[in-house]
C-alpha cells in the first residue's frame, strides 16, 4: 500500500499530516508526494493509515501495490460483460457507507473526545460527513478519528482548548486549510471537570464559576464568531450548541454550570435572529440523563435512582439518542428549524412535581419502589 499527498492541497507534501523523513519521492510531472508502507518500519504504518485518514479526499489516495497503474491493469483486468464480479470493488463499498445527509459538508466538532461529542462526530461521519475532531484529550481525539477512519470516514484531529481564542482560531483555520470551509458545527465541549466543585451561591468558589463560563460559554461563542464567517461563505450552515436540562431548571447546586447553559440558550436564539437572513440556523439541544462512561464514574447508584424516577421512559439515554437528534437538526431534514432549544430528556422535565412520588396517579406504585424510595 502507498499513501500519496497532493502538495498543492497539503502544502507542504504530505508532512503537515505525518514526517517520515526520507520517505517521500517526488514523481513528476504531477507534483505528487508519495510514500510506500511497505517501505517504513512496521511501527509507524498505523501512523501512516492516520494519515491517510485525516488528508482532504481529493489529497490522497490508497493503493493497496506499489505497482505502476499499467502493472495494475494487467495483472486485473476489468471483467466481462459476461461474467460480473463476484466480490462488490472496495471504492463501491464505501461510497454505499458514505451516503448520507452530509455528504459535502465539513463538520467541527468540540469535545469529540468521548460521550456525546465523540457519538456526534461518529454520527456525521457515518453519513458523509468530513469531521474536525476537536477536545483537550489529545488521545481521545486520535481515539475518535482512528475510529472513523476505520469505518471509511474522513477525519482530522485536533487536540486544543476552546477556551483559548487563539486555539479556536487555528482550529478553524485547520479546518478550512484541510477541508475547504466549514458548514457544520457542534459545540459540546463542557467544563465537566469542574462540577464536583460547582457549589451553592454562597459556597461557591469564584473560580470555579469564572473557568466554567470560559469554557462553556465564552468557548461556545469563540467557536461560532469563527464558524459564521466561514458558513456565510459557503452559503449558509447549521450550528448546534449543547445545553442541559440543568439550564431549564433550578437545583442545589452546578450553579456555574447551569447558568452557562442558560446563557448558552439565549445565545442560540441570539445568534438564530441575527443570521437567519444569511441562511445560518442555530438550536441547542438540552439532554438529561444521557449515562456516558464519565458520568457513569461519578454518579453513584442513588443519584441515578432518583433522577430514573423522574424520567417517563423506562431506561436511560445514551450518546447515540442525542447524536441522532444532532444529526438531524444538522440536516436539511430540520431545514425550517431554528433558534429552538430541544430537550432529549425521556420526558424529565415533562410531568407535575408529584410524579415521582405517585402524587395524582391512579396507578399503585410497585413494592419494590416504595421499599426503595423508604431506603433513600
């Protein structure tokens, strides 16, 4: 197998996606850089695929010899007329995978990392999708983006803070330089590391709500003030932010984390209003208990009891429920939706205050729940 890089799309033969010294050739007179993975320590071929994986379609290309395209010819020549293929031609294969409701569209993606993020990024990807995948973990990115390559998807990780301006500049600019522009974009990086210390008003520590808002919020703007240029180029795009059922209701504590995504609502039917005429939409997506590993981790089996009372739907959510309704607010399937804040929630927000105590139900509560709500 060989990896070739078109230079004048990469700009610098291939090494701004992976060095190898003294392994490209030149071949003229295409201008082509190109090197062979038979040709490099066993080590760094996964490196290679890597990159193969995060270059622009129309950058690079996978030849499974190292033959010329004439060799290649002659030893498999095209099938007859009469006797189809027997086995689909690979490329077919992935064009089948691919279509989908993104195809052509390049997508940015925060906190891909894990969770939400990294079934957001899966979920465009599988459809068509090119996928930034952008989060503070530089191994949950690489993580993410070897998993879409490996299901043929195109993606470029990136490992950055959106809380730094500077940060979130170059991810743009990665993504237009890779990827030709960006049209879609999800914010659901979060301080999530933060909450254990997110307190009630008076016990809360300032920094805990001014490193929660830098985040958060101020992240979530810097990554749009960045995407509208760029959409608007492109002739409009679609935004998704990710709030939280903790920004629609009060509680004793994520005070920092609430209000942000509070704020962060307002700010989608802000920026909603002001970019509709330039075919931008925005909505947030509020989801309740979505059971991610990191949430699994921290919150113990009591918490997850009380709030699955409160839930109508009998299990709780998982990253994919929130990828899907993503991917749909994303696509031209939700083309007259906007400055919306849609909760995923199995119905927690839905219902009176006494739902979960029984209050106004004809319904007699199981044994078992009441002997469990007795214990907690």
């Amino acid at each position: 197998m060989r990896v070739v890089v078109d230079q004048d799309l990469c700009g610098t033969t291939g090494q701004c996606v992976l060095t190898l010294p003294g392994t490209f050739r030149q071949r003229e007179p295409d201008g082509v850089a190109e090197v062979c993975v038979a040709a490099i320590p066993q080590a760094l071929q996964a490196a290679v695929r890597l990159a193969a994986s995060q270059c622009p379609v129309a950058a690079i290309r996978v030849i499974e010899s190292d033959a010329s395209d004439d060799d290649r010819a002659s030893a498999h020549p095209a099938p007859s007329p009469a006797e189809p293929e027997r086995h689909p031609r690979k490329t077919n294969l992935i064009q089948e995978h691919t279509m989908g409701r993104f195809e052509g569209k390049v997508a940015v993606v925060t906190g891909a990392g894990a969770g939400i993020g990294k079934a957001c990024a899966l979920a465009i990807a599988r459809e068509g999708g090119r996928v930034v995948v952008a989060d503070i973990d530089a191994s949950a990115v690489i993580a993410c983006t070897e998993q879409i390559g490996a299901e043929a998807g195109q993606a470029l990780a990136l490992a950055m803070d959106i809380a730094d301006a500077e940060a979130v500049a170059g991810l743009f600019e990665t993504a237009e330089r890779h990827f030709g522009g960006v049209d879609l974009l999800v914010n659901n990086a979060s301080a999530m590391h933060l909450t254990p210390r997110d307190r009630a008003i008076v016990d809360l520590d300032l920094a805990v709500w001014d490193q929660t808002m830098a985040t958060n919020l101020r992240g979530t703007l810097l990554c749009c003030r960045q995407a509208i240029p760029r959409m608007i180029a492109r002739g409009g795009g679609a935004i998704v932010n990710m709030s939280s059922c903790q920004g629609l209701s009060g509680d004793t504590a994520l005070t920092s984390y609430a209000a942000s995504k509070a704020a962060m609502n307002m700010l989608s039917a802000s920026l909603a209003t002001q970019y509709g005429h330039a075919q931008i939409r925005c909505n947030a997506v509020a989801p309740g208990l979505i059971m991610t590993e990191r949430l699994q981790a921290k919150l113990d089996e009591r918490m997850q009891w009380h709030l699955r009372r409160h839930q109508l739907l009998p299990r709780v959510g998982r990253p994919e429920d929130v990828a899907a309704l993503v991917a749909f607010l994303l696509s031209d399937d939700a083309a007259f939706i906007t400055g919306q804040v849609v909760r995923i929630d199995g119905g927690m927000l839905a219902h009176v205050p006494t739902y979960a105590d029984g209050g106004n139900s004809r319904v007699p509560r199981a044994a078992d729940d009441t002997a469990e709500a007795a214990r907690c």
